[in-house]
C-alpha cells in the first residue's frame, strides 16, 4: 500500500513539473513574441548615419550663431547651454537651455532653481526614422519659443519640481561655471570691467 | 527672403528663397509657407531690438512676415515632454 501511494505521489510530481515547464516554456516563448512584435511596431531608425547627424549639428550650430546674440552664442559653446532671461513677472525667472532636456527655471538674484519645464519638438515626419531634432537646432526651437512668447512655452510644457531630470548639483554647478564664466568675460573685456564690482548671479 | 526649416538628420533645409516685390517669387514664398503651416509647423523671424537683443517672432501667416525679414525659420511645434 505505502509503496503503491509513493509511486503514485512520484508520478504525479513528475506530470505536474512537465505542465509547469510547458507552461513557462510558452509564458517565456509569449513574452518574447510580444516583445518582437512591439520592436517591430516601433518606428525603425532605418538608416543612421554618424556623418550625417555630424553635418546635420554642424549646420544647426551654424543657424543657431546666427540668430543668438554673440555673449549667449559663446556661453552655448563653452559651457554647453544657454541662460535666456526671461521677462514675465517681478521676480524674473532667467532660464538654462540644455540640448534636448527640460528648460531650467531659476531666480537670478537668489540663485533658487524653480523648477524644470519639460518640452519637445518633434518632427512627425521623422525623414530618418527619428523625430528628434540635432541638438542645436532643439536649443534654437527653445530659445525661438521663449523669446518670442515665454508665456505660451511656459503654458504648454510640463512643469516638475527641480531634479527630476537633472541633477541640482549639476544646476548648481552649471550656474556656479556661468558665473565664473562671466567674471572672467568681464576681466577680459575692458570696455565691460565697471562690471566686475557688481554681484553676481550666484 | 529665405523660408528654412529645421530637421531631423539635416539641419536646415532651404525651402525656397525669392525676392517678395517679384509676383512670381511671392507666389513661391506664399505658397511654400502656407504649406508649412499646414503641416504644423510654428514660423519665427529672427529679429533684434533698438537695445540689441536678439530675440525671435512668431509669424501665423506669410501678411505677419516683415517684408525686410531675410529668412523665416519654420520648425515643429512645441508640445509637453516628459
């Protein structure tokens, strides 16, 4: 009787490990078919070509030297973003410009960051797969926008609190590099020296 | 003028360029503007101020252009990231 129970028992623990390997064996085969076909439903970068995307910053950078004034085209160069003061309100906000990041808000005078507001533009027609604009041109559609209706821009973007997307010691040290930036631009420009003693942002 | 848009992958693209006090040029420029409105795009002059500062304005159609503007800068609308 006991040896007729202990086989059954094995027998049973035998089917039942077989259906359970079935059915993970074709959890996992789903799971992989599935995430086939999202890669498939998602637009293919079809073609991209580092030398291309080269050309492409390359003029925008040129586009974007044309339409700055030339103090925020060398803050964009050499710290790699730039501050575009904005003109709403009392306290004016002044504003960061990174290449595809959110625009970062802060108080000039206090050096308190507000906030971050997230805002895209993308190209729907993606002429190679991708909607994403070169990186200066992105800056110069931001600068573009808040120049010509901060207002508008500030109303469409969402807002989030400061960090979530980047870093505060990063803002802090970005504003302090500005600020260093400026002192030095300051000291080597004469005809801007009267500047030197006035305080600054940070 | 100048009509140029901003692409992915290109940089700026030459859209079409003429002289607006030709009638046949105007016709191009109008034409190729509307179209870009059509397909979405936000327009902008680069200009600058008595100040200096240089600053964009956003056109809605080609009557808002200044007809001394060299070039409009066509790019995709702004929408809310992430």
């Amino acid at each position: 009787m006991a040896l007729a129970l202990g086989t059954l028992a094995i027998v049973l623990v035998a089917l039942l490990s077989v259906l359970a390997l079935e059915r993970l064996r074709r959890s996992s085969l789903r799971h992989s078919l599935a995430g086939l076909r999202a890669r498939a439903r998602r637009p293919a970068i079809t073609d991209y070509d580092p030398g291309r995307e080269m050309r492409a910053e390359q003029r925008a950078r040129e586009l974007l030297h044309s339409c700055v004034n030339e103090e925020e085209w060398s803050m964009y160069r050499e710290l790699g973003f730039m501050r575009v003061q904005g003109t709403l309100g009392q306290e004016r906000c002044a504003y960061l410009l990174y290449p595809h990041e959110p625009i970062l808000a802060y108080l000039p005078d206090s050096g308190l960051i507000v906030g971050e507001y997230c805002v895209e533009f993308p190209d729907h027609t993606r002429p190679y797969g991708s909607s994403r604009l070169p990186d200066s041109d992105d800056v110069l559609a931001k600068w573009i926008a808040l120049t010509a209706d901060e207002r508008g821009l500030i109303e469409r973007a969402n807002m989030h609190l400061p960090g979530r997307q980047i870093r505060v010691a990063k803002v802090r040290g970005d504003l302090a590099r500005l600020a260093s930036w400026e002192r030095e631009r300051a000291g080597s420009h004469p005809q801007r020296r009267r500047l030197v003693g006035s305080v600054p942002a940070l | 003028m100048r009509l140029l848009r901003v692409k992915p992958g290109h940089g700026e693209v030459v859209l079409a360029e003429g002289d607006v006090t030709v009638p046949d040029q105007y016709a191009e420029l109008l034409q190729a503007f509307r179209r870009e409105l059509d397909a979405g795009m936000w327009a902008a002059v680069p200009t600058a101020t008595d100040a200096g500062r240089r600053q964009a304005e956003l056109v809605r159609s080609f009557e808002e252009v200044p007809v001394d503007a060299e070039r409009v800068i066509f790019f995709p609308r702004a929408a809310g990231g992430r």
